[in-house]
C-alpha cells in the first residue's frame, strides 16, 4: 500500500493508508475479472478508478496507481465501452447492485445513458458497416438483423442512430434480403476491406439497392 499511498499523495493516500490490499476493489475497464456482490464484505473498500484510462495518454494508469490490488471491470455483454464512465454513475450502478436482487447487466441496462450509447453506437457503425457502390452511388449499410438486435440489447431507437450516423458520415439500414440478394463483386484494390478488416467491406453492385 506504501506504493499506492505515495501514487495518489497525502489525501486519499492518507485514507487508504491503514486498508488492508485484500480488501480494496479496485473498477478499472481493464481489470481481469468482473465485479461480484460476492466478493464484497463488510470492510470492503471500492475505489472507483479508470476514469481517464481510456485515453492513450493514461491508459492503464490505474493499475500503476493500485498495483497490488484487485481490479474488477464493469461490462454489458462483455463490452465495456457502453457503460456509463462518470463517477456519480458507477457510483449509481455499484450501490442499486450490491442493494437491490438485479444482476450487474440489469443494473447496468437500467442506468445506460444516452452519451453511453452514442459513444458505443458510433463505434459499432464503424465496426459493422458494409460499404457498396451502385452504380454513381456509395452507400453505407448494416443489416436489419443487427441493428433489432442492438436495439433489443441496449435499448437505441432511430434517434440515436441518426445522431450516430453522421459519425461515419451517414448510414442506411437495410433489410438482409436485399444484402443477400446483391450480385456483385469486391472492388478491385479493397481485398483487405472484403476480408473483414475493421468491420469494412466494400462491394460493386450490380442491382438497385
């Protein structure tokens, strides 16, 4: 804890000082395992920290700061990038959890925030789009299919999706049928986006899409 003490200075070093490190939980988005009720007792101390870890120049900070801790990772489906960062609203999610008969995910889904989904929304449409030329025309596509089942899982409507949109620059949802119905070939000189990298893929139509 010498470490830590030092790390974070004379405030909170200082209330932390006399913590034992099997009892301090740490949040971090790049913790090893998930946070559990059952690992929390009634001298447990949680410490809400990687805030700022998402950012290049302080990734992976909070495990500088706490080296000899637990750190435990909040996620939906497995994602972390759709759950709420601000501290007020971990703090939320960490208090209805531990007090309440909801799993981590319901609670999470319960809170989810509008920001929260616009950031994850904007990084699934450049993850998943599908990009086609038909004839003069280049369209930016997602299946139906995924996008019901964005919707069911994290609760997004039409709104969201047209503020998201405009991130990659404007995006159509169309029905699998027709993706599956199109007749056309890879452009020549885009192999690696018809291999899947980043999610792109860029095909010459043949038919009106």
């Amino acid at each position: 804890m010498a470490k830590t003490k030092k790390a974070l200075g004379r405030g909170i070093g200082a209330i932390l000082e006399d913590v034992e490190p099997d009892s301090l939980i740490v949040l971090d988005p790049q913790g090893e395992k998930e946070f559990s009720h059952e690992e929390v007792f009634h001298d447990t101390v949680i410490v809400i920290g990687g805030i700022v870890d998402k950012s290049q120049r302080l990734e992976g900070i909070t495990a500088k700061i706490f080296p000899d801790s637990r750190h435990r990772k909040i996620t939906l489906n497995g994602e972390t990038e759709i759950v709420p960062d601000r501290i007020n609203e971990i703090a939320k999610i960490v208090c209805e959890y531990l007090t309440s008969d909801l799993t981590l995910e319901e609670v999470v889904v319960k809170n989810l925030t509008r920001d929260s989904k616009l950031r994850w929304l904007r990084s699934a449409l450049q993850r998943n789009l599908i990009r086609i030329i038909c004839g003069n025309r280049k369209l930016k596509v997602i299946p139906l299919s995924l996008w019901n089942e964005w919707k069911e899982k994290y609760g997004l409507n039409e709104f969201l999706l047209k503020k998201s949109s405009g991130h990659v620059g404007g995006i159509c949802v169309v029905k699998d049928s027709v993706l599956k119905g199109i007749k056309g070939k890879v452009k020549k000189g885009n192999e690696s986006k018809a291999s899947g990298k980043n999610g792109k893929r860029l095909y010459e139509s043949t038919q009106t899409v």
